[in-house]
C-alpha cells in the first residue's frame, strides 16, 4: 500500500534539504504534508537552480506533492493560527537550530502541551544536546567532519565530498525512521513524542565498520579509489569501450570468471588461488583482469558474465541509470507536470509495500498555494478572519 | 524511548551487510532479534577481518545485541521448525537473491499463510520485480549502476566509490523505514505486509537533485571534488596546519567571514558581491581565501568563526571523528565487551526518541550459541526434540 500514511496530516516547517526531504518521503507514503513557509520569502530553495520558466527544479523535486501555507510565525496571529494547526497536526518535520523554536515560543513542550499526540521531528547539524547543539551546519561541514570524506576519493589524492548531500539525506532517512516508530508507539499508547536526528550522528554511524577498523587498527582507515578493503576482485576495471564493475571475491566467483574469460589456466596461478592471495598480490590481479576485459566493450563482458551469474555491471552516469531497464522497470523514474513551468523528472520512492506500484508523483506548492483553503478545512476558519490574517501580513 | 520495539520479535536470516544492518537497526531499538545461521557455516561475514583473538570485528559491528540460532533451512525438520518460529514472529528480514526462500518453500506467501501478522522485509540488489531481478549484486555493483560514482571523485579524475557501503546501508534504512510502517498499519489492521527494498532504488532515489538536473539540462552532472555545484564559498581549503571545510554561502556568511578574517575591504569586490558571481569567479574566490585561511591553523579558524555563527569545521579522519566532543557527548561511541575477544568500538544508533540515552550495546552471538534456548523459549521444545534435531543436523 503506497498510501500507507493516509490520513495523517503533517506541519513541514523545514527549509532547503534535511526536513524537506523527510516530508517528501512521507508524502510520497500517503501523508498530507503541509509546507508552512514565511509570507513573501519562502523556503530559500525556491531560489535554487535549475530552472523552468522561473520555477525551482530544486524545490520541485523536494517539496512535490505537499500543500504551501504562508504563515509568519514572529506574528502573533501568525503563531496562534500555527498553534491550531499544530493541534490538529500528527506529525511536525522543522529543522531551525537547537533553539529556534523555543525562541518562537512554539518548541516541543509547548507543542506537546497542546497536542500530546503530536510526533516532533528535529533536524539538526549536530542534535539538540552536546557542545555542537547551537551551531549552524551545512552537508559540507558534516561530511568533512563525520569522517566520510576522509574514506572516499583516490589512494594517493585529497579526500572529496560524497556526490550526493549524503549528511542531510542519512539524516532525513533515521528521521522517518523515528517518526515511523513513534506513530506505532502512538497506536499501542496515545502519547506522541520527541524524535532528535543529529546530522552528524546519522553520517556518523553510516561508517560502521570504519569505526570498529580504526579501533582495532589503531590507524585510521584510507580512502582506496574504487577498490574494496578486503576482497579482490571488487573493482573498477577499463573495458574496450569504457569501463565497468566486476565483483568476483569468492573462489567459485573467481573460477566462473575465468572460465566466461577464455583464461581457466589461471585456475593454477598461485597469486590468485584466495581472496587473502588476491588482495596480498591486487596489483598484478589489477594487470591480468585489465588486459583481459579490455578485449570486450562493457556491454558484451556484462552479458557474458551475468549469463554466468558471476558480478557485474557498467559503471553508469546519472543520465545512464535514468536509461537503465530495471530502473524503469521499478518506476523509479516519475515526471512532474509542474503547473506553470513544465515537466521535471525526478527520482521516486524506493518503499515498496504489498507490491503497490509507486504513487503517482504531484506538483510542488507555489508560494502559500494553499493558505486559504488549508485554513478553512482545517481550521473552519471564515472569509473575515482570513482577510484580516491576510491584511496583517500574518499569512 | 529507546526500547520502542520492546515486545517485537524479528527473525534474520540474512548475511554480510544490508539485511544484518537493519536488523541491527530493529535491535538497537529495542527489538528481540534472533539471527538465524547455517550450521556449522554461519554468516560468511564470520570470517572478514580485522579479527580479535579470532572474532571478526566486521561480525560484531553488524551483529549485536542479536541471539544466535543455526537451523539447516534446507532440511525438512529444520524448516519445520522455522516455520514454527515464523508464526511466533513479527518480523522478518532477509537478503537472499529473490526466488531463493521461495525454491525453500518458504517464501512470503508460504509465511504470510502461516502468520498474517508477519512482516517480510526482502532486500535485494534489484528489488522482487523486473528484467534484473533475479541477479547477484554487490555494494560496489549498485554504486557503479546508480550514478552516485558518476558525481563523486575529483573533477579531472574518474568516479571513485563512496568510501562506505551506501548501497547495503541505504537499502537497510528504507527497509527499516518500511518495517516500522507496517508495524504502525498492523496496530490499525492486523495484518503484516511484503517489504520489497532494492539497493539500486534506494541509492538511485538519494540522487535526489542530480536526476532532475541531469533531465533540465541535458547533461548528467559531473564530480566536482569537494566544491559544491551552485554555492560558494562552500568547499574544502588549506590552513596553516591542514585543511578546513568553510560554508559562507549567502551574503551574510560571506561578509561575516571577511570580517573575522580581517579583509572587510573585499566587500566591495565586484567578483564577489553574490552567491552567482562568486561561482562565477570560483577559482579567484578559491585563491583568495586559500590566502587568507593559509595564515592561521584549523583550530584558531574554527574557533573564531564559531564565535561569529560562520558554518566552518574540520576535515576529520575517521579517528579524528572518533575523539570529536560532540560524537562523544551524543553517546555515539559504544564499545562492545565481547566474551573471548575483548572490546569492539563501533557507531551508535542516532535514533533519539524523547531525550533518552542511546541502548548500551551488546555482544553478538557465537554461532548458534542461543540455539536451544530460543528454541525452548519460544516453542516450548524439550531435551529430547532438541536432542533429535541435533543428531539429524538440523540444528
């Protein structure tokens, strides 16, 4: 069931990647997400390339599907229509420091004394507790110091950033899980609660075995290009026509390369006869799969070699995996008639449940889209009140 | 709460990285996870190093808290017993190729006949549906196919893998995400659900931005190093002593900066006075700042621009993170007394519900050391049964 989270309303107060994010994934579960951004200023990512005609592709791929309600929350009015909502609410996604919302006068105790059934998300660099709690935080500044960088890039180069806003995503993904978890809790109890997903802790823990390796090591691990640590042959090798993976770390994996290769000969070579031996002698291994598979382009040495069961598979840019059959084939891909702007394509939901096909994907919200009719439904509010919000530039 | 799965019993079945991930996840939360091995084979994750007095660290970091039970699946009185356990369970995770549970008859329509409470959680390389579905993949093979090498690495070199196992990990996080949902469904429904996470959706969908962009602009986008695609100053510099990450992004930050640094006087530089104009002149920018921050070490820089609410921080190695305050304050390090080895330090969760302490962490079990008492827990079973299945080698 894609809609799985039908029926429960969530308040995304967040800005930019983290919360946005955790909106969108339970939108794209089912939940009505309302996006409350500042009258006249919004969500900064509405600013942000590329665009079509005027609009966000940034903001669109983030923010599809939710409902856009201006609310100045430094505004009375603003504060007291948000604490109605907040009553009505079920879950509420806001990623301001450690302290902004407090300062709002609309932080978790308040909240939850309104709403006991409410689940709070917070989004945070560096957590709502520790020395850190206060500081500001971008995916940069969390990836530089989680560590990943320091294990991603060549042997003999600088560390690089991980492609992707991996700090803000791993964040946004443990956060969903809390949330998940409260609203289960929430059904056993009817208490909602406090879920607090650090940044930092969430890119942190995505080392896993680097921290026991740096420990028992006692020397921090190094980055090693495209290589596995400790199994061989798991890399990325130069084809005829390009290059690709091969994944053949086990002996049986090995032997069934060989053969698919036309090389059983090298069956005897006693450099390669364990992993431990292929990992002891990686650079000759490198050599003698390298003039091996370049005698074929990708698609031919992937072919061969999936008919033979042994790992493989092309080394693709993200325009190649937008082609790939199974990607399409798992609706992966969703395209976004943005009212206004066009067609924006975006990657889907990976949550598969009961074999549901993926949910169709909507526009994003313009700018307080859905104010008024946020506030009437939700709120039974009447035309004059609204006008007079409207007049006060608290909406 | 950091128990909200106390009560929930999850079987594992699975091996290596993604499935023991997130079970390891369900039982850093409170749940009962019994993993489930071949006898006298057990996870091949057993024999990666680096080992303490024979026990795999690698092991123990994905494997804690969790009880060990082996059970031949392939014999007809241990499936039998399995099946007996699957009806006792909530929850079960494996990542076998899919067909594989099914050619054991045990496959999730046998299982959900058997508990319609149950939760299968499959997570596979390709996911339970189309033309790749039933080939072998490894972390790397879905880091080569998903594009997220494509954007990482250095912009004159070629793709390099993230330096952790983002495909396994990723594809663990949206399977918890799907487990809790369903968990939260069956307190409304009674009934489980079929969990289908692919590592090559989940690790595609993280993308997010980049399939948009590679769709608006016609070009798939291309690793960029350390810098960021669309904001600058946000990017890796040297310092006296090392390098340090700086994120001054907007104009605020940016003058902010220059204050601290003493340069007020490149205020007025043309080059520099927005966010598009400093990606513009990137490389003058770079040179400029590479100047200023050259005259002082990471840590007299981190300090004072702190002080002035400008996102800085260091360019950590794994250990480095390690002895980071902040990871110590949020009890991220735990470290495992493991019976016959000796201490293991990994990750913590950083699944913070209502303020509590993360879980004090557990051993992870020999091999079928929990056999006979799950088994008389559990199902009640007797000496003599026990006795049987030990002769016939089901257990």
């Amino acid at each position: 069931m894609t809609d799985i989270l039908a029926g429960i309303t969530v308040l995304d107060l967040s800005r930019v990647l983290a919360g946005p994010y955790a909106a969108m994934l339970l939108s794209d579960l089912g939940a009505t997400v309302i996006k409350i951004e500042q009258p006249s200023v919004g969500d900064e990512a509405r600013g942000f390339g590329p665009f079509i005609n005027g609009v966000s592709g940034y903001f669109v791929s983030v923010n599809r599907g939710k409902k856009g309600v201006t609310l100045d929350l430094k505004h009375p009015r603003g504060r007291e229509v948000f604490l109605r909502l907040a009553q009505k609410a079920d879950v509420l996604v806001e990623n301001f420091r450690t302290g902004a919302m407090e300062r709002l006068g609309i932080g978790y105790g308040a909240l939850s004394a309104a709403n006991p059934r409410l689940i709070y998300l917070s989004l945070t660099g560096f957590g709502r507790t520790g020395p850190r709690s206060p500081d500001p935080a971008y995916d940069m500044i969390i990836q530089g110091m989680s560590g990943i960088m320091s294990v991603t890039g060549e042997p003999s180069g600088r560390p690089v950033r991980v492609g992707t806003s991996i700090g803000d995503l791993s964040a946004a993904l443990f956060g969903v899980i809390g949330v998940a978890l409260a609203l289960f809790r929430r059904e056993r109890t009817g208490k909602g609660g406090l879920v607090d997903i650090a940044m930092l802790d969430s890119l942190f823990s995505l080392l896993e075995n680097a921290v026991m390796r740096a420990a028992v090591e006692g020397a921090p691990p190094a980055p090693l290009g495209t290589r596995h640590s400790t199994i061989a042959p798991f890399d990325v090798y130069p084809t005829k026509d390009g290059a690709m993976v091969l994944c053949a770390g086990n002996d049986v994996l090995w032997g069934k390369f060989l053969d698919v290769a036309g090389r059983p000969d090298l069956k005897g070579d006693v450099r390669f006869s364990s992993n431990r031996l292929r990992c002891e002698n990686v650079e000759a291994l490198t050599a003698v799969i390298t003039v091996i598979l370049s005698e074929r382009t990708t698609a031919e040495w992937i072919e061969v070699l999936r008919a033979a069961d042994v790992p493989a598979g092309p080394l693709n840019n993200v325009a190649d995996a937008m082609r790939d059959p199974q990607i399409i084939a798992r609706g992966m891909l969703s395209a976004i008639e943005q009212p206004g702007a066009g067609t924006f394509t975006v990657a889907g939901s990976p949550v598969r449940i009961d074999d549901e096909p993926p949910p169709a994907p909507k526009p994003a919200p313009a700018l307080g889209e859905h104010t008024e009719k946020v506030l009437k439904d939700m709120l039974g509010m009447g035309e004059g009140e609204i006008g007079e919000l409207r007049k006060e530039k608290a909406i």
